[in-house]
C-alpha cells in the first residue's frame, strides 16, 4: 500500500510555513537569485531509506524549477555513504527546503529503519509487526506509511475506523456493572459490517471469553509469552491475536514464537531516533 | 518565557482532527453518553513533566465539562508513580482524549527530561545549551517550549527570525568566488537591526574572520574541544561562540570547559525517546 | 453509535458562512439589535426527526445567547404539528439561523425516514440495510449518522476505512490477466488486521471464488432474488453477502427473503427528498 | 453566467479530502502504480447533463495525467446511453475519482434536469423559474449553476446580497407594532444602491402597500392563482412578482398564467434526486 | 447596518496570528503571568470612533478575562483625550492586544472620519457618499461597516453581488463591435431580479443610452458639474447616477450640486490615514 | 533581501476569494469566454513602482494563460505615464483581477514611495528609516518589503522575533515595584542568543541606564533632536539608538543629525495613501 499523493502536500505545506514563515532571510541575503546548484542526499549511516516522495514534493512546493533525480529505491536497505536522493535546479530553493526534507525524511526512514529491525526477528514464525496510535501528532499518515515500508503492517489508522475496547473503556464498564461479553456485543451491534471489533485482555480467561462473545481480534496486554501460548492454543483460531506491552528487540522473538498473530510495538513510532542523512553540495 | 495559548490550541485542534475524525466509534458504542468517571495522570519513569497546559487544552476542546487537576508544576522532576495529572467528567470524553494527551505530554515531557541531562552536565562553566531546527515538523513551538522547561535555551525559531550562514551557503559562494568575509557583510546589510547575524566555521582561522566580519555570533561545526577552546581565546569575546556537531552526554562536559557560550544538540528534539505516562482510572 | 461534536460544529460553521457571509442585511436592517423571540420548529408532515443536535449548534455558532429546548428525542417517529425544538433569545439570531438549521435537519429528516421505511419492511429478516458513498459531497459523516438515526447500518466511510474491490477493478485487472482469486489476495496481503475486505461479483460461481480466496464480504450486483439465494447457500456462511443495485421499497422484502446479510440502498442518501419542517415564530 | 473555476477547485478539493482521506487503500493495493485505463462517462437515463467542469477538476485534482474529453456541450439534453465524457490516463487516479465525480455530476444534473422540467412549462408565459436558498450546504454555487444551466433564473446567493423581508420577520416587527411600510422603508435606507427590497406578502392588499412603500420585489407566498392574478392587476408593473409556496409540475401552469413575473421552486435544490450517470472502463 | 460577529471573529483571529505567531516574547519574558492592569484607549484627535467591537473581540480572543468597558456609542464625533473603552484584567493580555486593536481601530476611525467630513459636505442636497472596491485587500467588510459609520452608503461589496459594466469591459465590447445597449442587455440577461446592473458612461449620450436599455444606475466618469446636470436631466429619473474620478474635499459640493445620486470616493479605503488613538496604563 | 513565493500566493488568493468569492458577474455577464486582450499598468503619477511580483501572481492564480511582461525593475522611480506591467491573455482574467492587483500594487507603492521621499532626507547622515508594527493587519508581509524597496529597513517583524520593552511595559513594572534595569535584565535571561533586545526611554539619564544593564537598542521616544544628540553622545556606541515618535519629513534631517542609529516612522505603513496606477486596455 502506498501514500496519498495529497496527503504528502497538506504535510509538506504545513512544515514549510512553519520553518520558512516571512521568509529565509539568510538565503535570500546572501545568495543570488540566479544562482544554480547540484547536491546530494547522502547516508550518513546504513539503515532502510524513506520518504523520497516527501522529499521530492518539499522542493515541487519551494520551486518547481529544481529537479530531484531518485536513484535509489524508497524502502531499499543502504550503507552509509549512498546517495538517496540528488537536486539540481536554483541554488535558493535548495538550501531553503533543506532542513525540512531532511527532518520528514530522516524521521521516516528511523522508523522505517526501527521496524525493518523488528521484522527481521520474526523470520520463520507466523507473527507480524504492528504500529500503535502513538504517532506524533500531525504526521500519523507519513510514520505509519514509514512502518509499512519497514516492513510492518499497520493497525487501524485511528479512533473512527476500528473498535478496540481498551483496558479503559473496560475498567469503567465494570465500575457500572458492565462485563466483557456485553462490551463486545455493543460494539458489534453498533459499527457496520466492514468494521472490526478488538479486545484487549490480561488472561488468558477473557481472552477465551473475548472470542466467544464474538471478537475478531483480541490484544494480549503484557503477558509471559508461555501464557500467550496457553491462549494461542485455547483461542484456537476463532480470533486473531495481538501481543503488546514493552516487547523490545531482545523479547520479541519469545513472544513471536507463542504462535500470536501481531505484535505490536509503539517505540516504532514513539521513540525512533531520526536515521542520519546529510547534503552535500556538490 | 511561556508558551502563547493560541499556538497550543491550534495543535490540539489539529491531534484531535488526526485522531478522533469522524468519531471515536468504540467509545459511542460502548460506553453511555451520560457515564461520569475519574483518572490520573501517572508518571511510569522518572523524569521533567512537560506539557500539562497542552494536557488541559486537549480536554478543554474535546468536553468543557472535563475538569482537569493540576497538582504538580509544569516541569518539575517527578519520581515514577507521581500523579501529574487528574481528570474528572464525562467518561466519553476522558477515554477518547486520553491517546493525544498522552502522544503530545509523553513526547514533550521526553525532550525535557533529556535536555535537563544535558543542562545537568555544563553545572559551573558559563555554556548553555541550544535547540536546533531539528524539530517535528508540525510541532516545533511545543518542542522548543519543552527545551525551556528542560533548562535548555532557544536557537532562531526558524529562517525567518535569524541569520545563520552555514556551511552549505558558504561552499555555494565559495564555488562563485564570493568569501567568508562578504558573505556576513551581505547578511548584516540585508536585515535590519534586530536581528543576530551567525555564521558557521570549521576552522580557528574562519572563526576569527567572521568575527572581524562583524558576525555575532559562531558555530564552531564538528571541532575538537581543544581547538574550541584556542577560537574561544583568539575570538576573545568579540562575538558568542556556540559549539555543534554530534556532542553526546559522554562528550559535552569537555566541550562546555572549552569556554564556548553555547551547545547546541539536534537530538534533542529528533530523537529523544517519549516518557512513559499512563492513564489510571480510579 | 452517535455524532461526534466537533464535525457538527465544522459543518455548521461552513454552512453558516456559506449563507450569512459578509452578513445578513436584511434582518440587521430590520430588526433592532435588541428585540428578543420565541419560535418553534414544527413538522409539517410526518417523519422521523433527525439533526436536532445540528439545530442546536447552529444556533450556539451565532449567539450563545440564544436558548433551545429539545422536547423530543432524536430519532423520534413525529406527526404533522409535533413541535420539534422551540428557540428563544435574540430575535436576529433565530431569523438569520433559520434557514441554515432548516437545510440541515430536513435534509437529515429526509435521510432518516426513508431509511426507516425501508428498515420497516425487513421485520422478520435478518437483512439490515447499508447505506453508500452515494452521499452528498462535504456532509457525509451527517448522511450516514441520519442513516443510523433512521435504523440503518453504515458501510465503509470512505476510500480509507475498507476495501472494496469492485467492478471497475476487477475489469481492469481482468484486462491485465489477473484475476479474481488474486485481486484478493493483493487487497488482504496489503491491509492490516482491522480492515475488512469485500469483492463485488455478479455471478454465485464468482462469490463462491470470493468467499474461498478470504474475502470477509461479497456484494451481489443487480441479481435477481432467486440467484442470491442461490449465492446464500453456496457461500454458507464463509462470507457476509450484501445485495446490491436498484433495490426500491416495493423490491426490498423479496432481496430479504433470500437470505442475504446486508442490502444496501444508494437512494437513502442521494435522492432522499427534504423532510418538511418550519419555524412558527410565538 | 458561468462558474468560477476557484469555487469548483475547492469544492472539489473538499470532497476529495472526505472520500479518499489518507488514502484509496483498494486501489493502492490491488492496481498497480503504473496501470493505464480508459473509461467513459455514460448517462443511463435522459436528462440534463450539468457538472462536466466539476468533473474535470476531480481528476485534474488527483493526476493532472488523467486526460478528460468532453464529446458533449454543458447543459445539453442527452439520451440514455450517450457518452458525457472520456477520460483516459493512470488508472488509479480514474478508480479513486469515480465516486466523487459522480456524486458531483449526478446531483448537478439531476437538478438541472428538474429545472429543465419546469421551464418548459412556462412557454409562452412571461414567467421565469427562480431557485431558493433551500440548497445543500456546502453546494450552493453549484447548485445554483445547475439551476442555470437547466434554463432557471437565479435569486439571490444568500443572506449577504439581497433583502427579503419574510413573513418571520413581519411577524415580529408586528408584534412590536412596526408595520410593512416602516418594515420596506427601513430596509430601503439600510442597503445600497445596487442593492433591491423584496417583500413576503400574503395578500393582495399588502401587496399594494409593498409595492408603494417601494418594494422592488413582493413574494406572493401560497396564494392561489386566481388570487394572483388580481395582484399583478392591482400591482400594475410597480414591483415585480414572484410566486412562491408549495409549487409542482401540475400547479406552475396555472401559477404562470396569472401574470407572474417568477416562480421559485425550493423542490429544485431540496428534493431533486440523483440522475443516473456511470463510468464504464473500455 | 451593523457587522457580522463572525467577520469581526475571522480578521482578529488572523491579525492575532500574524502579529503574536509563537508568542509575545517581550511580554512573557518581563511581565508576570499573575499580574492585572487597567488602561484606556485615549484619542489623541478628533474624529469618528469606529471599531469598538472589534477592539472588544481582539481581548477576547487573546484572554477572556480582559473585561472591556465601552463609555462612548460607536460612531461618535469625539473630541481629543475623551476614553473611547476602558480595559481590565491580566496586564500580559492587554500588553499583547495592545498593537493590533489600535492598527484595526485606528484604520477603521480613520475611514470613518474622512467619510463623515464628506458626507457633512452633501447637506442639503440629496446626493450620498458611497465608496467604491479600492479597500484593502482582506479588510473589506470591516473598511466598508468604516464608511457606513461615517455615514456614507455601502456600493456593492465585490464582483459577485453587482453588475458594474466598466469602461474596460465597454473598450473590450467596442473593439469587437458589441455596443453599449447589447453590453446591458447581456447584463439584465445573464443576472437574476435581485441584481442590479450599473454602466459606467464619459459622455451625457452614452447615459440616456444606458438609462434606455435599462441600466438601473449610471456611473458619470470624470465628468465636469455642470455637464453632470444636463446628464441629471436628460436621464430624467429612469436610472440613478453616481459620480466618480478624483472628487475631493474641495470639489465635492458643486458635484452634489449637479443633482446626482451618488458621489463615489476611492480615498475613504484607499488613502484614509489612521486616526491618533493611544493606549495609557492606569 | 526579497519576498518569499509563498507569502505572496497566501494573500493573492485570500484577497481573490474576497473580491471574485462565487464569481465576477459583470465580466461573465458580458465577455465571451473565448475574447482574448491585451493591457497595460500605467503610472498615473511619479513614484516608486512596487508589487509588481504580486501583480504577476494575481493573474497566475485567476488564469495561467494570461501572460505578464514587466518591463521595469522593482522599486524603480519611473514618471507618469510609463507602462510597469503589460498583460496578454483572457479577456476575463484580465477583467477579473484589475481591481485587486492594482488595490495591491498601488498601495505597496505608496509605501515604497513615501519611504523613498523619507529616506532621500538622510543623505550624509548614519541613520537610517524603520518601519513599526503599524502595519494593515493581513499584509504586514507586503508592507515590509515595500518599505525595503523603497530603501528603508525593517524593524521586527512581529511580537514574536524580537523584544521591545515599551513604555507600556515599564509602566507596569514600575507600579510593581521593578526598575528598568530589572526589566532588561528579565528579558535578557528570557531569550535565546539570536534574539536581540530593545528598551524605549523618554530620558537620556534612562538611555544610559538601559544601555548599561544590556539593551542592545534603545528606543528615544519623543525626544527634541538636541536631546537625541546628548543621548548618542552619553551612550557612545554602547546601543544603538532609535528616534521615534510623530517624526515628519519636515522634521526627520535634524533627527538625523543628532547621530542616532534609526529614525522610526509608523506613517510608513499606517498612513501612505496610494499611489496612482490604471490599467489601459490596448
């Protein structure tokens, strides 16, 4: 799945008043109008590349006399020293776009770069990498596009297109006399056919009473990988399973190998440091 | 200095536009419209709590009928299991709040807890230490504010507030015979007179022509603290000197003795990690 | 499942600045700024009353000062007469809101009464009526909550919330060699696991093809009732089936009958007719 | 009278941001990036057809290499079957467009269609067809468009360029002893001189008073022809006529012979339906 | 004639946003957050007040807790020294307002006062002032509410809410052979009955030309007095006529003089200079 | 130092919306779609041209098939009579956009002019012309570049980018107890280093002291210029030094000569009228 090109330049406009505002006036004080230019995006350290289209449509918006050649496949794994991305047009635009192509595509490729590492643990189970709504607020579309080019695969994008009746949302029916079965089944009578209905759970108990009221997805909160697989095997397939909580790169192969359907990791959005780029002028 | 209310609720209008769009559907089917409830914001880690005022403008939009507590004062160092927070009003409101608040708290709270580990470091030599435009597009008022709270002091906001001719702008003039020197006297003409003229050097030498040039102040890009410290001497006080390029926490302390006015460190808005905050319901 | 306030409020907002824009002369010329009134918003045919909340917010945009009282709740079934919501304050605001408040509940009246005429003629089925993207461009979310209001169920929101891979690119696919079997692969190999995936088909061998390759819904295009039967039985379960195409009050029952889960009716929000409402001023 | 191509590009931008929102997750996983297709615009039904500019902006808005032909004049009355429109280019951007362009088409023809009806009703009387501000909101420019190009008269856009003392207002003037003359005259010394003063009157005697007091429109609201008659009569050319109230196709004859100068038809922007038009791929 | 809220709501929010932007530094940096302060918006020389409302919502937007306190009637002739509105509450509030309430009311106090210096010229005669659409390009609907403080009458508001056949539109017809009488019955055409048609005419001929085709009103360009009169007779009352082209204080009597309707002034938006309003501290 | 694009895009299209909004009748009234012309801007009076790169972007934006050649450079002095843009194209973009380019143009250069008219006063002398924040809310963008094409220097921009500690902020302070001293000190530790701060003084004995405790300008209020040049004398060089208060071109050369740094004028922005421009169709 890919990004909307739409959504790319509602991002890009918004990033660009922010940092340009009234205007560059170091580069407008210092370099001509006329001046020409060529430089280069360049790995500063290996890791997976993402976010050329934002790239590309950071300088479409300053200029669109500045040409951007992309030799290099979004999503390709590159060692440091690569060049990513080269712009050839006014020298201007150049350095006035510069730091904002670098702080989408930097960001974006460190989580594409965090997830591709995730990924990469799971070889051989059936489990997959899922993203979480804690994004940075303003930018969800591109960092969970990021995930998806990491290789990972994305949960409901936010809280108008899938149900997940939470720790929370449960805590609080309780207090009222509310159970689990009768959660799942307001929610299912409330949403359309083409919503999904998710349980999180911290036993392997409600995980079996989650199913059975009818859950087609039901999240494991911080649980031993051994009782997830106590749960994998009582479930036994009437729902999908999501393990979360905590999982890092040292304990995510345990909790794969418990049989779960997902694991989701929100440090993939969360927490990834921007993956170091650099231009050069050429 | 504060941080302006409007710049928090036009964030927050736009976090909850991301997130709630069309309408939380898992909280409308669950939980009754009429349902009261109570929680608490609660430190997972210890850490600086940073955005409290954003916390209170992110119910304040969703529901006015959401009290919020604050009982503790934006960034002050909390020990985990501290509540920092206390909510109180419809249960709709709270539940479907509660993932921005946290995105936009957890992440503030995060840069200003790791700009105090730096501050913490430079304790009986004059440095101070710097934001860069490394920054979330999108959020960077917030995450300025938050090197405040931290102890951290604030870089040009953007490239319309101040001049900073960096190595980019100068190889450019270079390549068309055009100095060092002139390059700062181009700047100083352009702009008017409140506004700071930097320019970055990678030389002792380059240091002391800018400052003859009449910069205000220098970036000393990438050099070693004991050559940070011979431009300190040379340059002599006739302009501010602020050290950049890759510092860490294991590295800063030799460069604050170096004598250099100012640090400025890119991670501390690209890549700190978020705090970790909860929400408890009582 | 309700309507969440903040897209009222855009909506309102959007359609009161359409109609009153630079402002209303006629009442500023009129009517002292000081006159006070009473209206009430009476039904002029019967019908199910919906957007009362909307009504609502339309007179809070143009003068909190302006006081309205909901006698009957939302989603009622009301007679000739039935006075629907009474408003009293500041006489300029009731004039200049009117006609936006009755634009909007009409037309969400309209939407939701013929939903609850087709809902009325499924007693005894297990069909449920779906509504469509056949709605009007910039109010969707109020189409589809009238829907609700009305008895109906609601399909996807819009191109980003569920798959549907229909006719058109099928056709296309088809032109290309692909086929069905893959066409829904792609789609479940490309979503996540709160995204549900449906296939348009036009014949039971295409739906038993659908159900078997994982789609979790099939949408039966212009079939006559006894063809879909035939579908119901064939898939048996593995998939919901919803009847699609054409489908009118005086058809709808005999749809039902044949088993199918789902019928949806594009009518219900394209050429819903306005609901006749007025305001009697006291 | 045309449209302005600014008004088209934001309605469409508008709908588009609804439909596809953060993306067409069905085309972008099934379709391939680099697919081409051709696809034709069809009516299936006769009528007016009205909304090819609009229909054009969908695409140009999505893929400015979409390439659309129009075969056929705006505001033509064509048979079922004719072709409306080709358009041929990436054959994603032609998928993810199809609904929006036919909700825009649909509901524009459909109304224009209408329009058209009634028009041709008035041959040989001097009346024209008005429209109303009863108009979807959000669409009211190109509603009012539409009624143009159904061969309609157009009354003012809205609250902000015309007076129309209506009967609401009458009532509450009245009610603080102000009467239809204070009320015209007040009007008349409030606007400008390219400004005109309509009147809502409901019987023959205040339609003399209205036209005296210098009305330059009276609105004969639900009055029957005969009735009518006697006001062009006694109103003798001094204000124009509009006829308003609950007017059909079998009534607007008759309501046209009584001397009329026009007739408005809320139903035209209220209840129009949708005329049939669909997109098949070649 | 008043102003809309909303209007007055959209232009403080923008001067507001453009004028604070990330926040008021000097303010927050010297001044606490805790304290209160009075002060008085004081004229510094005579005229016309106008803008107290907007004065009023520029503190409201910034801080509802400014209390405004307004002594004196919009519109007023006041003398210098006399306290036009009184502010109290949070001093960093009124210290960040302070700047844009002045800007927005002296602008507006200007145009309102070299307005009535006009319209004091016109007494006896029957000609009114009105202005023209040489505002200030965002400010329209405040500048326009200025003119009709002062006195004056409002032309149309903009392109869309009058018919005005300019020479240019005539120069255009001319050399494509189309004459004036075909210019206005293009326009009676084209337009609905709430719109009225204006010609712009340099000879007495071309005005009873256009007063025969039907021109409702007739702009004399340039025209000298006393021709203007043969043009008031001749023209007989069967349209209105507005003068225009460089009318000054000087020779504005002899124009009224000649017997026309309307005198239309570009100075009263276009070169209007603000009027001395200060704000002391108490 | 030159304009940003993008600023200048954001105020064409708002001040387009303002004045086209649903359409220009007149034009689409009259002029046939397909009538093509050709136009020149012509200086009325003598001046400093100004706007011609927002004249260009207004036709951009209407209609990108009307060509614009500008045979004079920006901020050149030309006479009466000389042609400073031509356009070619549609007739109706051409109609459309006269009045708002040249509402632009005509005010941008009646700044530049009056700033040119000031500053060709200082010759021989150190100081220079700043412009203030008195700017016309929405344009302060415009206004600013036109007072640098007309040779003049800008101040700050907005609150944001600068600190001036007014009179109206120590007044404050000083009834609660804090001196001037205090004041800049406060402001001094608040901001970050490229952020510079300016403290207004009515006394020389103050000057000195503000100059002392750090300000980096100094702002003389209302000062009689022998004062000013006890002022420069005292400071001598410590601060730059800004006149300000009702300075006129009558009274700026003694300014001037006291030796002061900067000569502040508001009537730059707040009281230029426009400057005379037509447009003649060829």
């Amino acid at each position: 799945m890919n990004l909307a090109l739409h959504v790319i330049k509602e991002i890009v406009e918004m990033a660009l008043r922010e940092d340009i505002g009234t205007g560059d006036i170091t580069t407008m004080a210092v370099i001509p109008a006329n001046a020409e230019a060529s430089a280069n995006f360049v790995m500063r350290e290996p890791g997976v590349i993402c976010g050329l289209p934002v790239l590309q449509a950071v300088f479409a918006a300053i200029d669109p006399h500045v040409h951007v050649i992309l030799p290099i496949a979004e999503g390709s794994h590159v060692a440091p020293g690569t060049v990513v991305a080269s712009v050839r047009g006014p020298a201007r635009a150049i350095l006035t776009g510069e730091r904002v192509a670098l702080n989408l595509a930097q960001r974006m490729s460190g989580i594409a770069s965090m997830t591709a590492s995730y990924v990469a643990l799971l070889h051989g189970t059936k489990a997959r990498i899922l993203d979480t709504r804690k994004t940075t607020p303003g930018l969800r579309a591109l960092e969970k596009y990021a995930v998806r080019i990491g290789g990972g695969t994305n949960h409901r994008f936010a809280l108008y297109d899938g149900v997940m009746v939470k720790d929370n949302h449960l805590a609080l029916l309780a207090a009222n006399g509310v159970g689990l079965v009768e959660a799942v089944q307001r929610a299912k009578a409330a949403v359309g056919p083409m919503v999904r209905v998710e349980v999180e759970v911290e036993t392997v108990a409600d995980a079996l009473i989650a199913a059975e009221a009818g859950a087609t997805m039901i999240l494991l909160d911080n649980m031993p990988p051994a009782e997830m697989a106590v749960a994998v095997a009582a479930v036994a397939g009437r729902a999908e399973l999501e393990a979360s909580g905590g999982i890092t790169l040292s304990t995510i192969r345990a909790v794969a190998e418990s049989g779960v359907n997902y694991i989701s990791v929100g440090a993939l959005t969360h927490s990834a440091r921007a993956l170091d780029i650099g231009l050069d002028f050429v």
